[in-house]
C-alpha cells in the first residue's frame, strides 16, 4: 500500500496482537476490536514511530487503514498537523 503501511501493521499486529491477515486497507479500528484507549494508545505510537502529529480526533474506531495512511502521507509530506478524519 505504502511505505507507512507495514509500520501500521508492525505496530498492529506487535503491540496490540491483530493478526495480520486481519490487516487490510478497508479495516477500521472497531472491526480490529480496537477500543477507544487502544486506539488513543495506536495514535501515539504511530507518532512515535513516524513522526506524523495527528490532530485530536483524526483517528477513531471507524478510520479505515487506507485513510489512516493517507493522513499519515500528508502529516509526513507538509510536517504539519493533520485535519480530522472523513
């Protein structure tokens, strides 16, 4: 998909044990049974590990993977915050 997108499935699958196969680009966090906490604890290591800053609130439970990549492609790309999530 993208050179962020194996970081979002190291991170996934290391950190908070989603399978892999489970790991695709129309995935959201709710189908990932990813919680609020776990997805708040998600955007800080994805900052961390990219060094993208994510506006509050960009990511939630219904962000796909997709656009999760792509607000972290913009964030990389301008070295500003990112707007929130469609």
């Amino acid at each position: 998909m993208s050179a962020i997108h194996p970081e979002i499935t190291d991170v996934l699958s290391r950190t908070f044990k989603v399978p892999v196969a489970e790991i695709l680009p129309d995935s959201t966090m709710d189908s990932l049974d990813m919680d609020s906490l776990a997805v708040a604890e998600f955007a800080v290591i994805l900052r961390e590990t990219t060094g993208a800053e994510l506006d509050p609130g960009t990511l939630h439970r219904q962000t796909t993977l997709a656009r999760l990549t792509e607000l972290l492609h913009a964030a990389a790309g301008g070295g500003a915050s990112v707007g929130t999530a469609r």
